[in-house]
C-alpha cells in the first residue's frame, strides 16, 4: 500500500460518515492532502516569516506615520492567520508518526485554532476597510486628513475594530464540545469535536446570527473597499491627466485661452490631487493593490455564505460536508494567499520599506529609519 492509499485511509472522517453527495469522501480527502496539507501549510509557513519582517521593518520605521500603524495591524492579525493554520495543520505530519493522535489534533484544533484563522481574516478584511478610506480621504482633502486621522486616532480606530470584529464571533466557541470515542477505523480511542448542548439548543438563533456576521462584515468591507478604490483611482487618473494638461499648456498664456474664472475654476477642481505629493502617491498605489488583492479573496467567501443561507446542509456534519470542506479548502488557499502577499508588495513598490530591510541584516551599516514610502 503506498503513502497516498495510508494517508487516505488514515484521514477518513471519523466517526461521523457523511454522505457521498457531489463529493465522496474519498475525494475530499484527496483533496485535502493536496489543498490543505499541503498547499495551505506551506503557505501558511511563508506566512509567518514574512509577517514577522513586516511588523519588524514598522517596528524599526517607528509609528509616527498613520499607514505603519494601520498596515502593522493588518500584519499582525496576518501572523495570527498564519500561525493558526499551521498549528492546526500539524495533523498532516503527525500521521507520520501516529494516526490516531493525528486524528485527535485534527478534530481539536478544528474547532478552536480554524475559527482563530477564520476570525482573522475577517478583522482583516475590515480593517484594510478602514485603510481604503483613510487612503480615500488622504487623496480627497490630503491637508485636512493628517489633523483628523492621527496616529493616536489610528491606533484606537485600528483596535476597536480588531476587539468588537473578533467579539461579534466569539459565541461560535460554544458551538462544540469535546471528548474521547472509540475509533473502529484506527482502532483506539480518539478526541472528538461534536455540536453541543448550547448549539441545539439554540440552533435557529445562532446559525442566523453566524452567517449574517459571516455576511455584513466582509460584504460591508468590500462595498467600502470597492468604492474608495473607484473614488482613488479616479482621483489619480484625473490627477495624472490635469499635471499632463498643465505641461503641455504651461507656455501659453492663460489669458490667451481663458478667462480669470475658468483658470479658478480649473485650479480648484484639481487642487486637492495636485497636492498629494510624489510619496503619497506611491503609499496610494502601493496600498490600492493590497485592497485589490483583498477584493478578490473576499468575495468567494461571501458567496459561499450567502449559499449557506440557502442550502443549511451545507456545513460541518451537514448533508453536504464534503463540499463544504472542499470550498472551504480553496477558500482557505486565497486566505493564506492574501496573507502572505503584503510583504512581496512592499518589496515591490516601497524603496524604504527595501532599504528598512536591507538595514535589518546590515548590522554594521548606518542606522538608518525609513518611513513606508
């Protein structure tokens, strides 16, 4: 028997067996190796390296900028993210070792450390919210935003929203209890994950109640998202094309073409982003491809949630528990994707944050503090 055929049969769910609809359970657990054991772990591992160089390189820059505070933020419910998932991946080494433990911390961490990286990922999600609006305003009224958003005002903006989008879900910690059974398929007792008391109990209330927060905030955040990006966008682009315009018109005369109305006219249109200097441009755009990146990872989980609320068999030890793993597996993939990414664009696209870097492993150089731009 070869290493697929033992993995498999060792990750058989137990002892809950749940239909072959759509999905049998032999391909879910094909793909699981594929998706999750393998491909999420590793992203997961990535991830927590690259986050910790990110809060390292804000860390040095200092806190004196409103972008460092907010994307530290960011980064740091990304190492949550990432440390969640790998721990409660462990499972796939520890098949290696012994079956039956590995099913234990499967089922353990399922329901704790899994909903930590879900949970992460929504704070996330508002939080690049409050991002793409501070970064709307910055190119709005570029002048009136630094004495509204302060770095004091970040930070407390930044961890009220971290505490009340986390509390809004910690009832889901009581959706599960746990406990040892015997296992005919491992032949030992394992520690099992069933829906408790409170769940059943209180299953219409509940189950609403979770897949509604499981709605408002990611679709919340991304209509926020996507129309500050809209607004930012524009706003550049109008920007880029008033500076080209003023170039090629700058040795004309203005009263050779226009009255003192228009010219005031025209200077006040395109004041604001006229203003937005080189370097805030660039923290614009640098931060408008993060929120792109998290338009895209957001909106398969709001789909998959609103198909919840249409087909409630299709959840954990529902009718359709296969499929639902299998969704959520290559929900999982554009998370940790989302996760990891930050740090390759700010490598891209921010000089400092590169030289920060670069700073770090220069024990002799300079010591020099950069900001993100």
């Amino acid at each position: 028997m070869n290493t697929t055929s033992l993995l498999v049969q060792a990750l058989k769910p137990a002892p809950f067996v749940p239909p072959d609809l759509i999905v049998t359970g032999y391909m879910r657990t094909v793909i699981e190796i594929a998706f999750d054991l393998c491909i999420c772990a590793t992203l997961c591992l990535v991830g927590v390296v690259t986050n910790i160089l990110d809060l390292a390189v804000f860390a040095r820059q200092g806190y004196k900028t409103t972008v460092n505070i907010s994307m530290s933020f960011i980064a740091f419910f990304d190492l949550v993210k990432s440390l969640s998932g790998l721990a409660h991946r462990l499972y796939g080494p520890l098949l290696l070792y012994d079956a039956a433990l590995a099913k234990t911390w499967e089922n353990y961490t399922r329901g704790s450390l899994a909903f930590v990286q879900t949970f992460a990922v929504y704070t996330c999600s508002v939080l690049a919210g409050y991002v793409a609006v501070e970064r709307c305003l910055c190119v709005l009224i570029p002048f009136s935003v630094k004495t509204l958003l302060t770095p004091r005002v970040t930070w407390v903006a930044m961890a009220t929203i971290s505490i009340v989008t986390n509390g809004s879900f910690w009832v889901v910690y009581a959706f599960y209890d746990y406990g040892w059974d015997w296992s005919p398929t491992f032949n030992a007792t394992i520690g099992i994950f069933k829906y408790s008391e409170f769940y059943w109990r209180n299953l219409d209330l509940v189950v609403t109640y979770y897949n509604i927060m499981g709605i408002v905030w990611p679709f919340t955040s991304l209509v926020i998202i996507f129309v500050s990006t809209v607004v930012i966008t524009y706003q550049l682009r109008k920007s880029s094309q008033f500076r080209n315009t003023s170039k090629a018109t700058s040795k004309i005369p203005l009263n050779a073409y226009s009255t003192n109305a228009e010219k005031n006219e025209s200077i006040m249109g395109e004041s604001n982003t006229s203003r937005l200097s080189p370097r805030d441009k660039q923290v614009v755009k640098m931060l408008l491809a993060i929120i792109i990146i998290y338009i895209i990872a957001l909106l398969p989980r709001i789909i998959l949630f609103i198909a919840k609320c249409f087909e409630p068999e299709l959840y954990f030890f529902k009718k359709y528990h296969n499929l639902f793993f299998v969704l959520a597996y290559s929900l999982f993939i554009l998370d940790f994707i989302n996760s990891t990414v930050n740090f390759f664009i700010y490598i891209a696209m921010s000089s400092q944050f590169r030289a920060t870097l670069m700073d770090m492993f220069r024990p002799n150089s300079s010591k020099r503090i950069h900001s993100l731009a």
